[in-house]
C-alpha cells in the first residue's frame, strides 16, 4: 500500500512541478485556452496548484480521504478534454482516456482505504 501511495502522490506532484518550473504557467494557459477553458490563467494556476498541493498532502497522508477527490477530478476533465475526440469519437484517445479513468479510480480506492483508518 505504501508503494501505490507514494506513486499516488508523485504523479500530481511531478507534473505540478514541471508545469510549474519547466512548462510555465504561461504554458499551461495557452494549452488550456486552446482546449476551450474560459478564464485559462486562473484555472491554470488552479490545476498547478491542485497537484503540487494535493501531491503533497497525499505523499503526507494528510487528510487523504478528502484530498484524493482533487486528482480524482483532475484526471477525469483531463481525460474528457485532451483524449477524447467529441467531433469524431473514432478518432480518441482511448487507451488515454482509459489511463486518466484508472488512475482516478486508484486514487477513488485509495481514499476508501483511508476512510477506514
């Protein structure tokens, strides 16, 4: 359980990173205004803000139960809006889509198992 929590927990942290240090948020601004986000720079903050912090607290086992709701949600908008072609649904992502749907359930189970702690 460790193992699958730490793995939890970096894979919001490190991409929290790097859209925060490598990418810029600048970046991730253009990349969720051309995904079609109203108001891009605060939503980009929030999602850089959300992993870094939500990595953390879960690296942490700070209040996981509660916390795993913000990968959770993270991961499923990123699955419906960077790999899944609404125009021409042949043409998605689907392993992507898939891979998004699985780590959000990992994080799903994670704060079940937690709830009972």
């Amino acid at each position: 359980m460790t193992v699958n929590l730490i793995l939890l927990g970096l894979v919001m942290f490190l991409p929290g990173l790097m859209k925060l240090f490598i990418l810029k948020p600048s970046a991730v601004e253009g990349m969720l205004s051309g995904l079609g986000f109203p108001i891009p720079l605060i939503f980009a903050w929030i999602l850089i803000i959300g992993e870094i912090g939500s990595g953390i607290a879960i690296l942490a086992r700070w209040k996981v139960k509660q916390i795993v709701w913000i990968p959770m949600i993270i991961l499923v908008i990123a699955g419906l809006t960077t790999t899944v072609t609404w125009s021409s649904l042949g043409q998605s992502q689907w392993p992507g889509f898939l891979m998004h749907i699985a780590l959000a359930s990992n994080y799903w189970l994670l704060g079940n198992i937690y709830s009972r702690k």
